[in-house]
C-alpha cells in the first residue's frame, strides 16, 4: 500500500467532520414520509390504547368472584361500542379490542367458560388484570415516539398512524447530483454494446442506493472522458445540488480527469483509500457543494458509496 493513502476509519471521520446540515424543514404527509428526517421531535398525543381493553374474546367480570360461580350476562360489548357499566354480580359477553365496561378487572376467555341460556360458569380462578389491555399500556400520552434526527421507517409510519399523527415536519430531501465518466460507457436504455464497451451499471446502482435513503437524484448522465464537459457539468450540477456522485475517472491514467477538475474548480480535500479494490476514492468541494468521486469499478463504487458516501450523506441529510 502507499503510504499516502488514508484509512477508511481516518476517512470517515473527515468526511463526517465536513458534513453541513441542510437546514430547510417541510411538512410531509404520513404516507409520503418513508425514509424522511425527522426535524422535531415526536411525542404521542394519545395514550393507546385510549382505553382498557379486553385482549381476548370471552367475558369481562369481576375478579373477585368465587371458582364455580354461575353469573348472568347482562351485556354484549363488540369492538366500537360504548358499554354500560357491568351490573354488580353479572359478567358482560365481550370481544377482542372492546372496551372494559367500568366495574369489571378481568377478562375471562370464552373457552374456559360455559354459558347456559344467558348466564356463564366461571370454573378457575381469576386473576385481576388477566386478558386486559390498559390504557396506555402500548404507548402513554406525552411519550417520546422519535427525537429529532430519526429516519422514518415502514414501522414507524404505522406507530405514527396509530396516534393519529398524519402530517410530520422533516428535512428537506438532500438533492444529488449523479454522473458518470468513461468513454466506455453505455447507458443500457440507449442501445446495445460494442466491442469494447460496457453498460453503465454504476448509475442505476447508485441511484438507486440515494433513492432507497431518501434523497433525490438529479441525472446528470455520462460525461465520457472529456475534461472540457465534466468540468462543465461539475459547475452546473454544484449549482442546483447538495452535493454531487461522480464514478470513474479518479485513478492516474491519462484518461482519468475528475481528480484533476475537481481540484482546478474547488478543493480536493481526500484521495487514495487504504482499500483495495477501492483505493481511488475522492471527496472535495467545488465552491461549497460537496463531491464525493467512486473508482469505476462497479463493487468498487458500490462498497465505497456504502462506506463513505452514505455515513457523510447522511449527517448532511440531519
């Protein structure tokens, strides 16, 4: 190895270090706030449930009642509705989710239980509490769901609904800019390969990747291996991004002319991995729009996009 390379532990930090928060905050509807940044943070407006409720179908009583004890049902409670207060010495018939009529502690399931012409047999014993879900039990009112900073899951989109949240305040999508240089390169939806040519996997993996972690990506396509246009398109994209993946073009060749633009347009702050493959990984600045430069080589990319790229993204993203 060279000893002018860096480490991946030593390059992370650099990279993490030069990360600037975006700082614009928008509200997202529920369902469309997958893999948002979350500006504030969250706390439950409800307590859920909202109130004690039974965790079985069987029959709502009190637990004070004695083994063997014939009881009249003098209620039906389904899930939705409102019960009476249970009568002193009966049990109500009651289902899964319903509300525990007030007096009654306990839920017994309708297995352990016979009923004859509207009255019940209680043959064990009850336990307080047995087969109840209280209120708050899941999630207390005024409870911390996320603090600021969390990235919104699947899962966390369903606990979110089930407080009645539906709108959320998060960071605004970090807009990046994605190119590719090589005059190799073929872009599989424009035409067959020659010999001699490759197709531009890079682009749809690493699109794809900033798209599964939120983010927009704005094409910039391939840029070939002409320092005229990549310098052109590196001005135009620092323009419009929050910062710019670029593959290719970071080695030594005579046909690899990224490293070169990006430190006669801005700053090279980083090059040379201690990895391998991998080892010709960029990042500097043009202007004050970050740019971080992956080898060609298709894992090479992908690794080092993992690796760097998405732990500096991410601390840009909040």
């Amino acid at each position: 190895m060279d000893t002018d390379t860096i480490s991946i532990d030593a390059a992370r930090q650099i990279l993490i270090k030069a990360a600037v928060q975006v700082q614009e905050v928008e509200d997202r509807v529920l369902l469309h706030a997958l893999n948002c940044v979350l500006a504030h943070r969250l706390v439950s407006p409800i307590n859920v449930p909202s109130v004690s409720n039974s965790a079985m179908d069987g029959y709502a009583v009190k637990a004070d009642i004695s083994e063997g004890k014939m009881l009249q049902v003098s209620q039906r409670i389904p899930a939705g509705s409102c019960p009476l207060p249970l009568k002193q010495g009966t049990a109500a018939r009651i289902f899964t989710g319903a509300p525990l009529p007030d007096g009654a502690d306990a839920v017994v399931i309708q297995e352990e239980v016979s009923e004859q012409e509207r009255a019940a047999v209680f043959p064990k014993k009850i336990v307080k509490g047995q087969n109840v879900r209280l209120i708050g039990e899941d999630v207390r009112l005024g409870a911390q769901l996320f603090s600021s900073g969390h990235r919104v899951r699947p899962q966390d989109v369903g606990l979110l609904a089930s407080v009645g949240l539906t709108k959320i305040s998060v960071r605004r999508r970090l807009k990046i800019a994605v190119c590719s240089t090589g005059n190799e390169l073929i872009d599989p939806e424009i035409r067959e390969i020659k010999d001699g040519e490759v197709y531009n996997s890079n682009r749809f993996a690493i699109s794809a990747l900033l798209r599964s972690w939120g983010m927009e990506v704005l094409d910039f396509g391939i840029l070939g291996d002409d320092p005229g246009l990549i310098s052109e398109k590196f001005l135009e994209a620092s323009q419009v991004a929050d910062s710019i993946v670029t593959s290719g073009g970071m080695s030594v060749g005579e046909e690899d002319h990224v490293k070169a633009q990006i430190s006669n347009l801005g700053k090279l702050s980083l090059w040379k991995l201690r990895i391998k493959p991998g080892k010709p990984f960029a990042f500097g600045h043009i202007g004050s729009t970050p740019i971080l430069g992956l080898p060609g080589n298709t894992v090479s990319a992908f690794v080092t996009c993992l690796l760097l790229a998405k732990p500096f993204l991410f601390a840009q993203q909040g």
